[in-house]
C-alpha cells in the first residue's frame, strides 16, 4: 500500500513562502512511464501541509561540517539537533548565531506568527498557533521559522524524519543526506498530548524512562504521565518518611513460597526524578507526576499503619485489582498527604499536580469514628462525600502552592474543586459530564487508549485486561467526543494514551505495547482530524517502524503478535 505522497509544485521557489496547501487526497503512485512524480513521506504525525517544489528536486544535501545557525532564544534547541546529527552520521556540525553565519546549512528563526493559507487557518486552533512552524528545504539550505522554542523542536523532529533510517542508530555513518525541495506548514490539533507508563505496578528503570522521553519527542507527545503510587509499590523517595521506599518499594512475588521468596521493586531518588524532569524539559515535554489518594494507598499504609483505620498490619499488595484499605481522615494523615505533595512540587517544577482520586472504597469509614464525626460535623449522609472532603483540603493545599490539580473523573460525584482538570477514564460520557460541570478535561477512554488490552484475539498476545484495542481502533478514534457540544470543546485540553503495568514487567514488554498504537495516537492528538485514511496511514507505520527499529524498539509486528 501507499504511504502519503505529495504531488510536486511547477514553481521553483525562492523561499518556498506561502505557497502551502493541503496535501492533496492519497492514491496509488503514479504509473511508470509518466513524467509526473512523487515525493514519498512518512512522518508520523502527519503535517497539516506539504508542498513540493520542483519535480524530483532536491533542496538541500546534508553533509560533515554542516553549519546550523539560530536565534538566541533558540540556542538549546540547535544543541539538541547537533548532538543528534553527530550521533547518528558522525559529522561535525558546528552552530553559530544567525548574525555571525548568513550562508548556514540549517537556519533556525523566530518569527512572531507562521501564516496560513485561508484553506488552513480555519484547522488551526489559536492555542496551538504559538507552536506553529514552517519548513522549506530549497538552494542548497533548509529554513525553520517558528514562533516558540516548542514549535522549533517540532520541525527539527520533522527534518529528522526526512532523514534516513540509518541516521536514528548510533552508526557514525558519514554520508550525505539529501532533503527534497519542499515547504512544510504544520500545527498541533490539540494541546495537551500525553503518555501514561505506570511504574507502580512494575518498577521501570530511569534509562527506559529516559528513552522513552525521546520516542515521545520523535513523535511530539508533550506530557509524560508518570504513576508513581499504588497498593503494590511507592517509587519515589519522600524526605522525613524513609520507610514509604525502605518499605512501600518492595514486594513478594506470588506465589510466595520457600521456594519463591523473590522481591520485586524499586524507586526513584530525587537525583533521578530531577533528571528526568530536566532531561523531558528539553525535549518540551512536561512530567506530570501521579500520588495516587486517598484509595490506592496500601504502599503508605503498609510503611505507616497509623495512615490506615484499622489495626490490621497490611504488606504490599501483589495482587491486582481494588483494595478496600484506604487512608483515614485523622489530622496526621493529611499532614502526611500534604507533606508528601510539597516534596512533588519541588522535585516537579511543573503546575500541575495528578492525585488520583479513582477507586476509594468507602467500607473502612462506615466503621471510622474520624470519619463519622465529620459526617456529622458536615451534615453529610453518604461516605463518598468523605472523599470531597478530602479532595477540597489537598486541592486547597496545592492551590496555595501555585500548583493545578490533576484527578481521575471519580471525582465528580464526590466533588472536585472548580479548577481541577479531570481524566476521563471510564468513557467518553464522563468526559462529557466534566466538561458540562464546567471543568478542562484530557480524554483517556479505556476502551480506545488503554494499551495494557491486547492489540488482537490472537492467543499469542501478550496476557492483558479483558477486551481487545488495535491500532486501527486507535487511529480512527475521535479524541474529540462529538457529543460534548462544539461551544464547549475548547474545554477538551487533549487526550493521553496509559499503559497499566500489572501484566508488563519489563521494558521491552513495555515497548511491545506502546509501539506501533503510539504512532496512532499520536496522529489523532497532532494531525487535522480529516481526511482520514488507515489504509494510507499504515502504509506509513510499516516504513516508521524501520526507524524505531534503528533505535532498538520492541515493537509489535503490524502483521501480528510474536509467536512462542
């Protein structure tokens, strides 16, 4: 099949400006014989525009002792881009402010707004505009203009896939790389465009976190959604509470046996989570951390029984599924609560702040005399208002913090803070339902963007939970529900695919889950949301996985599962 092929402009262009327009409608190649032709483009996400300039013309040759010039602003971004160019060809690329190299192989500029063609400008959200960019490849050079250091990373992602394959390995491989003549205008769809890993469930090494920032940026994903809290584990390191790791990071492996007294685990100092966070910062990626409350608990309460309301010493679940052992409301355990979020909020530079808030079961506060005295106190006649309670002090707590919210839609009925910025999970009417009680909302719905389900029914899949979500499931996804009322849908900050790790141990298996859904959904969150073609758009995977390929990806064969 065809991956996505623009036809060729008649115009030579002296800058290629202003001569975008949509890429026209996919078909086959043309026959042989003819003299039209092709450029053949597989960048994942699909740009919102690509023109050609002339007939098999070549812009621009790459080559050892390339000169990328830039704005100063946008010094952070051409060091990324050399230190990829050497990696990957062995070339030495040296940079230079534009002022100081006018004949640069590679122009970096900042500009106050990239123009689009009428046709465009209507696909175009106003809050994706600042991270808008232009690329033109024409004599002998290649210019990126772009409003925001942001939208200039995007386009050097895009220049590295007109690339070759072989420039994604570490091969120091010094040959020419030839760019077509041509100008690309491209913009996000949506803002918010996030990667769920779960490392509560499974631990997963800083290194894997680390390479799974730069997939994320290949494909321009923005947030990085790291659950870090839940019954089986703790995985990052709190000051004044040293057993939430001695403790909460580790587990016995069932069966647990004389025969099978293997502990599973680990955590992150606060080195590690810093690097992290610095190490997506410069690729433009936000990390959003997860503390999962007041359910989901049974790491902190195994380490401190006094969180907990009973007398029963609980040991970290190693088992899936819902615990009905939740934190208690005493004074102590909010402190304890808001102790642990003011040590986030300085490892995480970010604003925003995800604390759960999904799957509380209320049974232990039926029996709690805390929790009925502030039912009383309150006049509340259901234990799930308990849980607003809670919400409203954390919620305030990080308010005053300068720090947003983040929850699962659970919230809802028990209340959540007007402010809160809700995932909606369950499915696409909860999102809905937010939106309507006036919150911002990230479309997480499990049936479409849940990747621990496995990608077919074949039996070789790996063991996930129940249902099954393929990447053409995936692709043709709307994040955007259509029932929430076109008024209202700038309230959809954007969507985010999760991958739940009770049945993925490693990173590899991580990978395999990931890739090649990732590719999919990272189209529906950037690309305009019409014409659609799966047919076409997998065309342009099958030749994608050859670069994930060269950068030592466990992915999933389009044609199936691995077989034992």
């Amino acid at each position: 099949m065809d991956d996505w092929s623009t036809e060729p402009d008649r115009h030579t262009p002296r800058e290629l400006r202003g001569l975008a327009t949509p890429a026209p409608t996919m078909g086959s190649c043309c026959a042989q014989g003819t003299n039209e032709t092709r450029v053949s483009l597989s960048i994942i996400p699909r740009p919102l525009s690509v023109v050609r300039g002339r007939a098999d013309a070549i812009g621009c040759e790459l080559n050892d002792g390339l000169v990328i010039s830039y704005a100063l602003e946008l010094i952070r971004e051409a060091q990324w881009f050399r230190r990829v160019l050497e990696t990957g060809t062995g070339w030495l690329v040296s940079l230079a402010p534009r002022n100081e190299a006018p004949h640069a192989d590679i122009e970096l500029r900042l500009v106050n707004e990239i123009e689009f063609p009428a046709e465009l400008a209507s696909r175009v959200d106003e809050r994706a505009r600042n991270v808008a960019y232009r690329l033109a490849s024409f004599e002998g050079r290649v210019v990126i203009a772009s409003p925001s250091a942001e939208g200039t990373f995007y386009a050097l992602q895009t220049l590295r896939q007109l690339m070759p394959d072989s420039t994604f390995r570490e091969a120091r491989r010094a040959e020419p790389v030839s760019i077509p003549e041509l100008e690309i205008v491209d913009a996000p769809r949506l803002s918010w465009r996030g990667v769920l890993l779960d490392v509560a469930r499974h631990f997963m090494p800083k290194d894997f976190i680390l390479k799974l920032i730069d997939l994320l940026a290949l494909h321009k994903c923005n947030v990085l959604h790291l659950h870090l809290t839940d019954d089986q584990g703790w995985r990052i390191e709190i000051e004044g509470y040293p057993l939430l790791t001695e403790v909460g990071a580790w587990r016995r492996e069932q069966p647990d046996t004389d025969a099978n007294r293997s502990l599973s685990g680990g955590f992150y100092s606060r080195a590690d989570l810093e690097e992290i966070v610095t190490y997506a910062w410069e690729r433009h990626i936000r990390v959003l951390p997860e503390i999962d409350m007041p359910g989901h608990m049974v790491s902190a309460i195994a380490a401190y029984p006094a969180l907990g309301n009973t007398e029963e010493r609980l040991t970290i679940r190693p088992t899936w599924g819902v615990s009905s052992h939740v934190l208690n409301l005493e004074d102590d355990t909010l402190r304890f609560c808001t102790d642990v979020l003011d040590e986030v909020a300085r490892t995480f530079s970010d604003s925003y702040v995800h604390v759960g808030g999904d799957e509380c079961p209320t049974t232990e506060w039926k029996s709690s005399p805390r929790a009925q005295q502030i039912m009383r106190d309150e006049g509340y006649i259901d234990e799930i208002q308990l849980q607003g309670w809670f919400n409203a002090r954390i919620s305030e707590h990080l308010g005053e913090r300068h720090r947003r919210v983040v929850a699962w839609d659970d919230i809802l009925e028990s209340g959540a803070r007007a402010d809160a910025i809700l995932m909606a999970w369950q499915d696409e009417e909860r999102g809905a339902a937010a939106v309507a009680a006036g919150h911002d909302v990230v479309m997480v719905p499990q049936q479409w963007l849940y990747f621990d389900r496995p990608e077919s029914a074949d039996p070789d899949e790996p063991v996930g939970f129940p249902g099954v979500t393929t990447l053409e499931d995936v692709y043709l996804h709307d994040p955007v529900p259509s029932r929430i009322p076109p008024a209202d849908r700038h309230r959809v900050l954007g969507a985010q695919c999760q991958l739940w790790t009770e049945h993925v141990a490693t990173p590899a298996e991580a990978e395999y889950r990931y890739f090649p859904r990732l590719c999919a959904f990272a189209e529906i969150v950037w690309s305009s949301e019409s014409p659609k073609s799966y047919e076409e758009f997998e065309g342009r995977v099958a030749k994608h996985l050859r670069r994930l390929s060269s950068m030592g990806v466990n992915y999933r064969p389009l044609e199936g599962p691995h077989h034992a």
